[in-house]
C-alpha cells in the first residue's frame, strides 16, 4: 500500500525555495509526494491552495525575507507549510509568531509531510500542526513512514540531485548548518550505485551529488572517507556528466583530486568554498586549513587535469567579508587568494551573525566598531576582483568549441538558446530558424564561442 494516497486530488500547490543545492532537492522531494496525493503544481501562490516554503536560515536575508513572505499571507485562504531550516531552528515559536501557519516541520522528517497536511486540512481547530524531530533523534534519510523512498518531481529530466549525505560535523564557528540539519549522515554505497543507475535508467545526463560537507562522505558509516571511491564507482553507472557540492578545503584527498584526471564523466568544475584568505580569520572560523594549504590543493587539481590533458577546472567559492575582528590586512590577504586562484565565480557575503554561533559570542566579545561603510567598500573591491577574475578565465574559450547541455531559451529571450558548459558556465547560442527551443532541451551539443562575457559565453551551434 502506497503511503501516499490520493488525497489532494483537486487541489492545488506552489513550492518557495530559498538557499542552498540541498534544499532545491528537498524541494523536488515535496513536489513529487504532494504530486503523488493527487495535487496539482502551479506557477504562482496566488493560485496555490498550498502554499510550501523550503527555508534557509544561513544569512540574514534570508530569515527576514521569509518572514516578511509569510507575514504577508495572513489573510490568505491557503494553507501555509513551512519546512527547512528556519523550520527546524523556530519549530514551534513560528507557528506561536504566526498563528495562521498551518504547517511547521523540520529538516529531519521531510517524508511526514503528506501525513501532516491531510492533519492540518482536517483539524477542525485549525491549531498549526508542528512536528520538528531533533538533531540526536534523526535516522531516516529520504525515507517515507513506510520506510520506501520518497518520490520525486525533478525540476529537469536530464539532470538528477542525489544527495548522498547531510549534516555537518565542522562546527564553522559562523555557520548554523550543524545545529539546523544535525551531524553528518551517509547513504549507504549501495544504494547511492543503485540509484544512480536507476536515474541513467530514466534518461539523466548529468548527476550532481549533494552534501553539506560531500567531501566526507562515509565516516559515519566506514569509519573513513569513501568519497573518492564512490566518485569513480557512480561514474562507471554510464551518467555522462557528474558533479558534486559542497567540499570542504581540509577533507579534500588526494583520491578525489586523481578523479578529475581519470573520470571522463567527472566536470571540471570545484566548488571549493575559502571563506577567507587570512589565515588568522581562518583559524577563528575554525576551519582547520591555512590559505597556503588551499592554494596547494588548487595547484594539485589542476595540475593532476593537465597532465591527463583534459579541460582547464573552474574554481568557484564563497568568501565572507567583515568576519569580527577583520583587519584591512586580512581582507587584503583575501584579495591575494582571489588574485592567486583565479576563480571562475565567487558567492561572496557580508558577515551575517548567526544567534548560537560562536562567531556571535565572538562579536558580542570584541565589540567591533569596523564601520558598515567600510565593510562594504571591502566588500565592493571584492566583488569587482572576482568579476574580473571571472571574465579573464572566461577568455580563454574564445574560438574553441563548448560542449553544452542545453536547458531551453534564455530567460531574457527566447530566440536564444541557453545551457551550461562542462565548466558550468551558461552558454548562450541562437535558435536556428525554423526549429523550437523545446527540440535542443537536454541535449548536449557543441557550441563555438565567439564571445566571451564575464558570466556568460555566447556562440553558434
């Protein structure tokens, strides 16, 4: 008997995704159970008779979007869910702030959903239905009360997330991921395999597998890291373009770096997060790496890809400015790292306390009176650097052909054709006359480039 029984037939639903690559999956998980009760998906939450957000409580922003979001949804008719991080951290203090929440369940028990909509559509109190399991009492990884798969609606058919652990064991003294979706857990090797095949088997051309800290995959369940190993292993199950995210710089071996030389299907692309540049602000992130030792792991991987001569990697990563306590000289030693690295694309971010971090107490402690102005006049040198980082490694793929996985036409206009290169940046190409942007959706094919922009590249088929 399937535990996801048709109940939702005739009603209607819309999902908000804020944040990282996890929740995306996440978000595709609630697509495909609310699919499988019988609801129907809509482009807007002015039509939605469910209205779902999938939160993120890593910075700021986020936090106040989401409330302001929901805040303004008081006098709706729909049922508001509200799953995620913010879910998990607030849990029933959310519901108490905002009494016409119907939902509020946690990062752990994503596969109760079905089962705590139909309560919340058949409460007669209306009363908020709150279920948020904690960090130590986790064990299920995907998996519905019946303890099959929960089912999923990809946002596209040719490429898969598969998050094969979460949770974080680093403890990053600004990051609040350890406390909102617990220690790491792993998905069994097998089933990764199993399920990577059956995702070929469906017709997915690129495979990205997820972690919060990917990297470390299979501590807790091998007693090490058998990361390196599974790479090689979901590579030889025939997806023809495979990544992964997020990797942390301390848990990156040597194993791992050898792949991006003898996996064809492996992209040359590393999303290799540096936080910083200083060492002394490195250490009081607690991140376990010195900026030399991340300019080495840089230099292995690319000289381990040249030498099996295959494509230049892109190097992406995030950087914090105005981290308590940073100096001028830190933020310069940052901009070193940038300079050294060259990277292809950087997320880079204004400090964001975090309430329960270390880094909090660490600002409370040092009553840091660096102006806001100041951080973010770093901040703009910054971001102006790695634009122009981002344009001088765009450079180099003037004339040369792009193999590309085209996801349909660009946003902007649909007389041009949009996809992601091996190195993952967009591609722009124009639709040739007389064919449809839907006939090149999924399908790889190269593209010469005849310009190249600092965010994009641009040519014909």
């Amino acid at each position: 008997m399937s535990p996801f029984p048709s109940q939702l037939s005739g009603s209607t639903y819309h999902i908000i995704t804020f944040g990282c690559q996890m929740n995306k999956s996440d978000s595709e998980r609630v697509d495909g159970m609310l699919g499988a009760l019988g609801g129907e998906a809509v482009a807007t939450q002015d039509e939605a008779d469910i209205i779902v957000f999938m939160t993120c409580c890593v910075r700021e922003a986020a936090d106040v979007r989401l409330y302001g979001q929901v805040a303004s949804l008081k006098n709706s008719r729909a049922l508001v869910v509200v799953g995620g991080c913010i879910g998990q951290r607030d849990g029933a203090e959310l519901a108490a702030k905002m009494p016409h929440v119907g939902v509020v369940f946690g990062t752990h028990n994503l596969a109760s959903l079905p089962a705590l909509i139909m309560e919340a559509l058949e409460a007669k109190d209306k009363k908020p239905v709150v279920e948020v399991i904690s960090n130590k009492d986790a064990t299920a990884f995907n998996r519905s009360p019946a303890g099959t798969d929960t089912p999923v609606t990809r946002e596209h058919f040719w490429h898969a997330w598969l998050p094969i652990m979460t949770g974080c064991n680093n403890f990053c003294s600004y990051c609040v991921v350890p406390y909102v979706r617990g220690r790491e857990r792993s998905m069994p090797f097998e089933e990764v395999l199993q399920e990577s095949k059956r995702l070929v088997g469906d017709g997915v051309r690129e495979i990205t597998l997820l972690g919060q800290n990917v990297n470390a995959y299979g501590h807790d369940l091998y007693g090490g890291s058998r990361f390196a190993e599974l790479l090689l292993a979901v590579g030889e199950c025939g997806v023809e373009r495979l990544r992964f995210v997020t990797s942390h710089p301390k848990d990156l071996t040597e194993d791992t770096i050898k792949a991006f030389a003898e996996l064809p299907s492996l992209m040359p692309a590393l999303h290799l997060p540096a936080q910083s540049g200083s060492n002394r602000i490195l250490e009081a992130m607690n991140r376990r790496y010195t900026a030399e030792h991340y300019l080495h792991l840089v230099e292995q991987v690319r000289c381990a890809s040249a030498a099996a001569g295959k494509e230049p990697v892109a190097f992406s990563t995030d950087i914090i400015v105005g981290y308590p306590g940073e100096t001028e000289e830190d933020f310069e030693q940052t901009m070193a790292l940038v300079k050294a690295v060259g990277f292809a694309q950087a997320f880079t971010f204004i400090y964001s306390m975090r309430s329960g971090t270390p880094a909090a107490e660490l600002a409370a402690e040092l009553a840091d009176e660096t102006p806001r102005e100041m951080i973010q006049e770093r901040f703009d040198r910054l971001v102006e650097l790695v634009q122009e980082s981002a344009w001088t490694f765009n450079q180099q793929f003037l004339g040369t052909e792009v193999l590309t996985l085209f996801e349909g036409a660009s946003k902007r206009d649909s007389s041009v054709l949009a996809g992601r290169g091996p190195q993952n940046q967009t591609v722009h190409a124009p639709l040739p006359k007389g064919k449809s942007s839907a006939d090149f959706v999924g399908e790889l094919l190269p593209v010469r480039i005849s310009e190249a922009k600092t965010w994009y590249l641009s040519g014909t088929l």
